[in-house]
C-alpha cells in the first residue's frame, strides 16, 4: 500500500486552509508574540548592558570635571 504523492498533494490542497479558521489564527497570533518576546528579550539583554556602560562612563565623567578640573 505505497501512497502516490501527486494524489497526497491534491488531497491537501483540498482540505479548508488551516489558518482561515479562529483557532488557526490564534495560533499564528501566540507564534508571532513569541516571536517578537524572543527579539525583544535578546535586544533588551545588549540595552542593558549598553546602558549600565553609559551610566558608569558619565558618572565617572562628571566625578573628574567636577573634582580634577
């Protein structure tokens, strides 16, 4: 019992599209915030950094005009 695939392949085309339906849709919603939590995550892990390096850069900054100079 081997199955042809061209016939596989038009058995799928005929089936409702899978995301027309609600649940298909949320579905594709919760992947597409998860997307965008797993990008915001990874830029605000380098913000974080960037932004403690600046802060520590200014604050030694104004230590040495405000005492050196």
């Amino acid at each position: 019992m081997s199955v042809n695939l061209a016939s596989l392949t038009a058995a799928l085309l005929q089936l409702p599209a899978v995301f027309e339906t609600q649940p298909g849709q949320l579905f594709l919603g919760i992947v597409a915030l998860l997307a965008v939590m797993l990008v915001g995550r990874i830029v605000l892990k380098i913000a974080w950094k960037v932004t403690l390096v600046a802060g520590l850069g200014l604050g030694a900054f104004l230590l040495v005009t405000t005492f050196l100079v």
